[in-house]
C-alpha cells in the first residue's frame, strides 16, 4: 500500500470528518481518479515525436498511454480529423496514490522558481487541473534522451461535492496550493 494512501485512510479521513462534520462515511471525499495528458502538435508532420511523448509518458505513470486523436479538421494547422495528436493514461488506486506522491514529493520541487500551484482551477465539482511546463522534473526521464520539452496536464479527480472540500483534500496531501 502506498505511503499516501495509508495517510488518507489513517489521517485525513479523520480530519475532513472532524472539519466537515459527515455523517455517512461514503460521503467522505476521496480521490477517484489522476489524468495525465500530453498534447503533441508537432505529431502531425512527425509521427516519431508522438512515440517519444508516449514512451516518457508510460515511464512518468507507470502505465501504458492511450494515443487521442483530433475531433475536428483545422486547416490552418494542417490537421484532419482522426489524426493522432496527443496521448493520456487515466491512474486509478494504488498507481494513483504512488503518482500523486511522486508528484508532491519528488517532481514539483524541482520546478524552478516554484512558488506552488494556482488554487483556481477547480471546475465547482471538487475536480483540480492544472499544468507543468516540462516533462523532465520527473526523476523517470532521462534528460540526455530527451529530444524536446513537452508540457503535461493533469487533472485530479475527486468526490468531494464542493471546491471548498476539495481543496482540504488535496492540501491534506500537501499538494502546494497559492492561497
């Protein structure tokens, strides 16, 4: 079992019972699910690109990706629809627990000039999202095989029913939230 998810049903459980006053203890807010995301745009003349993004991808989750592919056509970007641009893996339990521990612990303070993550981005569901600029703060890549920076985005979902309860969550697992 993950070093967070025993914190969760050990400590923070307690804590947002304390804070928040539930009765039910299925009305408990937990994280269900991590989505990592990774756009390559250059994929469209470069077919190579998208293997490497998703070859450093799996290597960041730990899990295979899934290729996405454009919804519609834009002809300015020489796009057509169904071409693949971009791939994502979707986390779940203890692959969750471990990522989100990496994430907190390992990759956001090698950010440089990291100040902690905007507290805005969250959708009124209890959902978060956010972005990080480059692929190599994670201790997976090797940054001598790194043929370009890539952004990734990763949305963490929850089942808290406000943001309010969401942000306790996620603080609780001292994701550096700005106030």
């Amino acid at each position: 079992m993950a070093n967070f998810e025993t914190l969760y049903k050990n400590v923070i459980k307690k804590s947002l019972v304390e804070k928040f006053g539930y009765k039910n203890p299925h009305e408990i807010p937990k994280l269900t699910k991590i989505v990592l995301n990774m756009g390559v745009g250059a994929a469209v003349t470069d077919k190579k690109k998208l293997n490497n993004a998703m070859e450093e991808l799996a290597l960041i989750a730990g899990q295979k990706p899934v290729m996405t592919s454009a919804r519609k056509s834009i002809a300015t970007f020489k796009l057509r629809e169904g071409m693949p641009i971009g791939c994502k893996v979707t986390l779940r339990s203890e692959k969750m627990y471990e990522f989100l521990e990496r994430l907190v612990n390992i990759a956001l303070p090698r950010i440089r000039d990291f100040h902690g993550i905007t507290g805005k981005n969250f959708d009124g569901k209890g959902n978060f999202a956010f972005g990080i600029k480059e692929q190599i703060v994670f201790p997976e890549i090797n940054y001598e095989k790194v043929e370009d920076v890539r952004g990734l985005d990763i949305v963490i979902c929850t089942t808290a029913k406000t943001d309010e309860e969401a942000k306790y969550l996620l603080t609780s697992f001292n994701l550096p939230l700005k106030k």
